[in-house]
C-alpha cells in the first residue's frame, strides 16, 4: 500500500528515560505526551501500582456490576469525590496558596464512578444523562468521544437534537438557546481545555447561560484534571464552582463532570463525577460500564497515588503552567503562530496546511524534539499544526532547547515549507 501525507503510522518507542523517548536511532525529548505532571514515571507511583498488583492481582477479570468492584476501586471513586468536592483538602487545613477549602454551597451527594477510560466515560454519559427530547448544544472544537456519544444517543433518540456554537463563543451559544423550546430540555456539553487548542472554556460564562435558560452542563475536564482549579481538581469542581453560582440551583448542582487518569495522572481510566441521582442512573444504564471489565488494580492505585501528589505539590502544575507560558511568549516573539491559553498545560503551533504541519514536525525531529504533527480530520484543512505538551519535570534548559530548535527550523522555512 503507498503511504499518503495523512496515513496514520504507529511509531515504537523503544526507550523511556524521564522526558525523553528513543524512537529508532533517536533520542527525543517528548513534547507529544499528556504526562503534564511528570508523575507517569515517578517511583512513588509506581511502587503504589506494584503494591496494588501484588494485592489485588493484575485484572480484576470481571464488570464492575459482578465482581470487578473492589475496595481498591471504591476508594478511587471516594478520593474523586473528595478532590472534586474540595473535601480532600480539609485534611491539610490550608492550600499551597493559603486560602482555606471554599465550603460545598449545598448538601446534596456527589457521587463518582469508574470506568475502562475517558472516552468510554464520554459514551456513558452521552447515551445514559440525555432525556429523549433533549437540545444539546456542543462546542464546536468538543473531544471526539463526545462528538461520537452524541451521535450514538442521537441514533436511539429520533426527538433529540444537536446544535454546535462556535468555538467557546458565548454569544453564539446564547443565539442557539434563544431559539430552542424551553419546554424540552437544555444540555450545554463542552471540554473545559481543549486538546488541540489548548483553549480553556469559562465556568462564570457558562454558569450565567445555565441559569438563564435553565439548562445543564456536560464537561469533559480531561486535560485540566490534575493542572488547572484549585488542588488541580479541574475548572468545574464541586467546591470552587461558588465562582459560577449559576451551576447552581436550589442548592443542587446543575452540571456533571467527566475525566480521566491517561494524562496529569499518570494511569489510565475514566471517571464521572456527578449528584447521586444521575450516578445512580449510569449505573442501571452505562452499556461502557456495564459490559466492559473494571479498571485493572495497578492503574487504580497509580492515579490514586497521582492524585495525592498532585494536591501535595501544587509546584507540579505551576511549573507546566510556567513552561506553557514561555513557550507561547517566545515562540510568539520568533514569528510563530501560537493558540491557546498560557495557563493551560498544552499550546498549539499553527502553520497551515498539512504538508506544512508534517514537516514542521519531522524537522524538529531532526532536531530532538518530538511534537506532532495534527492533520484533518482532526482539525480543518488551513489550521493544521504542531501540538506541544510541555511536562512539569522538564529543565529551563530542556525548554530552552525547544525554542531552539523551533529557531534553527524556522531559518529552514521558505513560502511557509521547510526546505
Ligand atoms: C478531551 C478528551 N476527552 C476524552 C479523552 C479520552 O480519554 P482516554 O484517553 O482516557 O480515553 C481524551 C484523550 O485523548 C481527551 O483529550
């Protein structure tokens, strides 16, 4: 089969030391994984997974709702609810900044639930949350898992429809739920940091649409679970939400929350966190959770241990959040086209189409810098570009070597190629 500009390939790494990968011959520094925190090759959490594993075993060889559900894994979805409610903290009795846990605006049980992955969370909550007649209105730029939970709800939901705003554009979301019916209802479905942008969504500007047009709240906290939010338990959590009292209603919170661990926490596994009543609902109807057999004790135990380093060095997401920031400045200032928030964890380079993308990236692989190359479909045709996530144990001196390379490349570059 000839190879296409956008064909696919599965490139083996044969080495990991700390930032850096071997990929054939080379070694690079991997700008291209989603380890934000460093914490994937951390001995403290590795030796929680061991000790897990020679507890618990390798699988658990079964679904949650037959014999998968363990105590390793009850205690995950406690320790969730606990960063998601800010009740975590109330051991510590002061956070990294000094402020005091903010007080959980009501009584009403939240609740956590496991599943295989994030994407497979996404599914769940897609089919299981929407009411048959319900109006979803999705951010354009939303995670394929949700575009795809959306279509399978849609496909057994003949009444449901599904509008898309323009990319974190309020005044357009306000435009499509102006014109929807408020008999039916209302679901705002969005990530709270974009994967390919690095775009953060806002809870305030959400918060005030929800309470305008009665609507609920669907978001996708994947790459801000671990960096962004207070104990880095993401944009939207339970306790820091008093900053978007719409969420709020009657003192029941009016959004759910899902995530996973394949990125700031070094495992792999999705989660939803959200009032016990639509818990509950997951449980009776999630077809992910249900046939799917429950997280392997390792990886359980790995994102726990992450989580608890995560909240006890808060220095890990400043540092990424730092090193974002610099990479967004100074490639601005060599003529780069950058996108994304500075406080986000991951920023993207855009350079046009995507012969222009692709080689971008090869020549920084030349270089010693592994960033890849994001194409349509994932993004549109004209917007293609080199995506860079930057880990919290990275030097100066490593981030210094990519605005480097970037440098020497940018010397290659005539009419937008590299030569
Ligand atoms: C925004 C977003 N949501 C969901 C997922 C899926 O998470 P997982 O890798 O755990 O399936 C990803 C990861 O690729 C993502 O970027």
């Amino acid at each position: 089969m000839t190879s296409t500009a956008f064909q696919r390939q599965l490139r083996e790494v044969t080495e990991i030391a700390g930032n850096h990968v071997r990929v054939g011959e080379r070694w690079l520094l991997n700008l291209a994984s989603n380890n934000y925190l460093g914490l994937a090759n951390d001995p403290r959490v590795e030796q929680a997974a061991i000790q897990a594993i020679q507890r618990w075993g390798t699988g658990t060889g079964s679904s949650p709702l037959l014999s998968g559900f363990t105590s390793l894994h009850q205690e995950m979805a406690r320790t969730i609810c606990g960063w998601k409610t800010g009740s975590a903290r109330l051991n510590t009795a002061e956070t990294h900044s000094g402020s005091k846990p903010a007080p959980l605006p009501s009584t009403a049980e939240i609740r956590a639930l496991l599943f295989p992955c994030g994407y497979s969370a996404n599914l769940a909550a897609m089919t299981v949350l929407l009411e048959p007649n319900a109006q979803v209105f999705a951010d354009r730029k939303n995670h394929a898992s949700l575009v795809d939970g959306l279509r399978m709800a849609k496909s057994e939901r003949p009444e449901m429809s599904t509008r898309y705003f323009r990319h974190r554009d309020f005044a357009d979301l306000e435009r499509l739920l102006e014109q929807s019916d408020s008999h039916r209802p209302r679901w705002i479905v969005t990530d709270s940091v974009f994967s390919m942008d690095g775009t953060c969504t806002r809870p305030g500007d959400i918060g005030a649409l929800v309470e305008r047009y009665n609507a609920n709240v669907l978001i996708d906290e994947a790459h801000a679970t671990g960096v962004m939010g207070s104990d880095g338990a993401g944009l939207f959590s339970y306790a820091s939400s008093t900053n978007a009292p719409g969420l709020w209603s009657q003192g029941r919170p009016k959004f759910a929350v899902v995530g996973t661990f394949s990125k700031a926490l070094a495992s792999i596994g999705g989660f939803f966190v959200g009032p016990a009543e639509l818990v509950e609902r997951m449980i009776q109807k999630a077809r992910p959770l249900i046939y799917s057999t429950s997280l392997n004790p390792g990886s359980v135990a790995a994102a726990m241990a992450a989580i608890q380093w995560t909240i006890a060095e808060p220095w890990r997401r400043e540092t990424v959040q730092r090193h974002s920031a610099t990479l967004h400045s100074e490639l601005t200032q060599q003529g780069w086209k950058t996108i994304g928030d500075p406080d986000a964890p991951l920023l993207a380079v855009v350079v046009g189409d995507h012969l222009a993308a692709q080689q971008l990236a090869d020549a920084l692989m030349e270089v010693g810098i592994w960033a890849p190359a994001i194409r349509p479909p994932t993004v549109k045709p004209q917007e293609c570009r080199v995506r860079l996530s930057p880990t919290a144990t990275m030097t100066p001196d490593e981030i210094q070597s990519v605005l480097s390379a970037f440098a020497t490349v940018s010397k290659k570059i005539r009419n937008g190629r590299v030569t």
